[in-house]
C-alpha cells in the first residue's frame, strides 16, 4: 500500500513540473526564490472583444514624443511618432514586385534622409529623398534570386546586417552598398535583427537564437529553444534591456538569456498544452517593454504583461491581435484583428476603452479585412489594412475620421521618418507628407 502512495505522490510531483503556461524554468542564476506574483485574469469570458466600451471617455496623451530612435530599436516602443501630415501623395520609390509580400512583415530602414528596402530577387535598394535610386547591389546566386528571398535589415550608422529566409546572413556597407563579409546559416531566419554594441542576434526557423559577431559574421554563441516541425510564417521579436535579450520563439515561450555569454536567465511559457499542439497557427506581436515589464498579444485572444526581472505574468487579458501594441504614459495601445482600438492601463491590465474603427465598412466587405499595423501620432492613429485602406483615427474620440485608398491590396504598418510616413505595398513605397 505504501509503495502505491508513494507512486502516486511521484506522479502528481511530476505532473505538476510540467512546462505548461502556468510553470517557468530558473537557472542557478535565480539564488533567491521570487514570490510569484498573482496571475489576474481580467476577464473569465473566452470570447473575443465585439462590443465598445466607454466610448465617451477621451484619451488625453502626453504631449512629448519619443526622439530616441535608438531606444526604440532596442524596446520596440514606437510611443507617439512626430507625424501630423495632410496625407497627401508626394513620391513613390518603385521597385519589382514581391510575390510573397503577403505572407511577410517588411520594414523600412531610414538612413537619414535616405531609405532602404528591398525587390522580389533580394537586390538591396538605397534611394534618396527625391525616389532617386543611389545605390542597388545583390549578392545572390541565380537560383537563389528565382526563390525571391524576402530580406529583414538592421543597421548602426555605418554598416547595414542583412538576414533572409534563405538562411543567408551579410554586411554591407551603408553608404555605398558593398559587400564586407557573407555567411551561411545551417536555417532560414524569420525574426528582427538587433545590434547591441559589437554584436548582433537573430534568431532563426529552429527557435535558436543566435549572437553572432559584427565585425565577420562568426557567431558567438547560440541558445535553442524547443522547436516546432510546423509553424506561423510570423516574424518572431526581441527586445533588449540593460545587457539582456528577451525574445519569443514561435511556440509561444518567452525566453530572458545575458548578452555576454547567452546563459538562460528565465524562461516562460504562454500556451496551455491544447494550444501547444497547434502551435504553427500561432502569431504573436512583437514583445515592447518599458524597461520594467514585457507586453505582448496574439491571435489566440491574449494579451500579457510579463514581470521582466522575474519573468513572472503580471496580467493577462482577452485581446485577439498580433499587431505590435505602443505604450505612451501608461497607456497600451493596440487594435484587434476584429477592427476594435482598444486602450489598456498597463498597471492593472484593465481595458479602459473600445472603439469600433471599422465601424465604416459594411458587415459583408469586413470580414475579409485585417488591420496590418499601426503608429500613434501626434493627434491621430494611423492604421493600414490588407485591403490596401490607411484609416485615420483620431485618438481623444477613438473614432475613424478619414479612410484613404492606398491600393487595392495589402499594404505595410506605417513608417514615420523627417515627419513622412511611408507604407509599402508589393512592388513600391508610397510616400505621404
């Protein structure tokens, strides 16, 4: 009888140690035992928000806007851009089409007044501020440009990292488009390139992030996360704080692992083990952090608050997006696939208001929207969709005020640079001043 108890206590032991959402790894790192903090659940209801809330309340944002671009990079807090343009159409950077521009999450990179981007064949582009090509260079074989590799950018001021989902990795330099030095990774990348001082990381479809060295390509150490044989084409993220990386692989973990040595600090899962099992129809937005705290949602009707030094959950609640959120003052701000903007106390993670902003379409043509991504203003959200729609919000009332066609397909989250906004669609950028 006894030896049955005993089994039995072992069982419980150890089902109770499984890496499910409510459990998190520690290392020798962790000496003291952190209380864990109470997991509050706002809401019981597993549905998706569709209704408004509080509609009459206006949202009063600080004034200031976030002048370090650096600061943004690093936490992927976009806060309220310097932007309040008329909208009006002033030149276009045109380049050949992308086939697969669907399915990917393209971004800009500004080079003072110049911008960066790429074509269907991986030719890096480098136009001016007139829509003048300086400079086009393309570093790949025949048959790898007929794979149309879709390229994601990063760059400190004097050099430019290039990363594809061929599993190609390469600098170039900045100014004049010439190759430094091209490496080969053993898997494709599908994430955010960081650069932190002499280093820079990416992560790639193994969920293995990787640190590799600016100065040739070697890499410096790598940490494997679990892997997954199927997954979401979504863009994974990272943010890094005071010598930190945190980062999320494509199974819903969020990792915190040291710059220097890419030892494992706390690790912590976001999905029950139902949800674990379809993992590779997951897509999470980008992690943004105010330095204390993570903040993060996605398309399986959750949005967290995560406890940085701990890795502890602060809150959780009930909101379905996987575009990237923005925080100004305490605010949380971000929009719901189902076309509702939704204002968040970062505190409590209570929901302070909702607005309907898709309110103009009608239920039939809604359906098939999407929201692609967004950016704060100085007086009004700017929000694109797949249907190549740029709706202006404005942020007091959390109502649509104007609708612009852009084009008749997707186009890109918004870009703000030199008080520009830029939106990129399959074979041009489009610049409105």
């Amino acid at each position: 009888m006894n030896k049955i108890f005993q089994s039995l206590l072992i069982i419980i032991f150890f089902s109770g140690c499984s890496l499910n959402k409510s459990s998190k790894f520690w290392t020798s790192e962790t000496i003291k035992e952190i209380e864990e903090k109470k997991f509050e659940k706002i809401f019981d209801d597993p549905t998706t928000l569709s209704q408004e809330l509080n509609i009459n309340i206006s949202l009063n944002l600080s004034e200031g806007f976030i002048k370090n671009n650096l600061s943004k990079k690093f936490t992927n807090n976009d806060g309220k851009v310097n932007f309040d343009g008329s909208l009006k159409k002033s030149s276009k950077y045109k380049f050949s089409k992308i086939k697969n521009f669907y399915q990917s999450e393209p971004t800009i990179l500004f080079n003072k007044d110049n911008i960066i981007f790429f074509d269907d064949r991986g030719t890096v582009l480098q136009f001016d501020k007139r829509s003048k090509l300086i400079w086009k260079k393309n570093y790949y074989t025949k048959s790898e440009k007929k794979s149309s590799p879709i390229l994601q950018f990063a760059s400190n001021k004097k050099f430019l990292i290039v990363a594809d989902n061929l599993s190609k990795y390469y600098m170039l330099n900045l100014e004049t488009g010439d190759l430094v030095w091209s490496e080969k990774n053993s898997a494709p990348f599908n994430s955010q390139i960081k650069i932190y001082k002499d280093r820079f990381f990416l992560i790639d479809f193994t969920n293995t992030l990787r640190c590799y060295s600016l100065k040739n390509g070697e890499e410096l150490w790598n940490f494997q996360t679990e892997s997954a044989l199927i997954r979401s084409q979504k863009r994974l993220s990272m943010v890094i704080v005071e010598d930190m990386v945190y980062f999320n692989n494509s199974l819903g973990d969020i990792s915190a692992v040291r710059i220097n040595d890419g030892e494992l600090i706390w690790q912590l899962p976001t999905q029950s083990n139902i949800i674990y099992e379809s993992s590779f129809s997951l897509e999470t937005s980008d992690i943004i952090s105010d330095g204390k705290d993570l903040f993060f949602s996605n398309n399986k009707n959750q949005f967290f608050s995560i406890d940085i030094k701990s890795g502890s959950f602060n809150w959780e609640n009930r909101v379905n997006s996987y575009l990237r959120p923005t925080l100004i003052d305490n605010f949380i701000i971000t929009v719901s696939l189902e076309g509702y903007l939704i204002v968040i106390d970062k505190i409590t993670g209570n929901i302070i208001k909702v607005t309907d902003i898709f309110n103009y379409f009608k239920p039939k043509k809604r359906k098939d929207i999407l929201p692609t991504g967004f950016i704060v203003g100085l007086k009004n959200i700017y929000l694109s969709t797949n249907i190549g729609r740029l709706l202006v919000i404005d942020i007091k009332s959390g109502k649509t005020i104007s609708i612009l066609k852009i084009d008749k397909d997707k186009i890109s989250r918004p870009f703000v640079s030199n008080q520009n906004l830029y939106l990129v669609k399959d074979n041009a950028i489009i610049k409105l001043n």
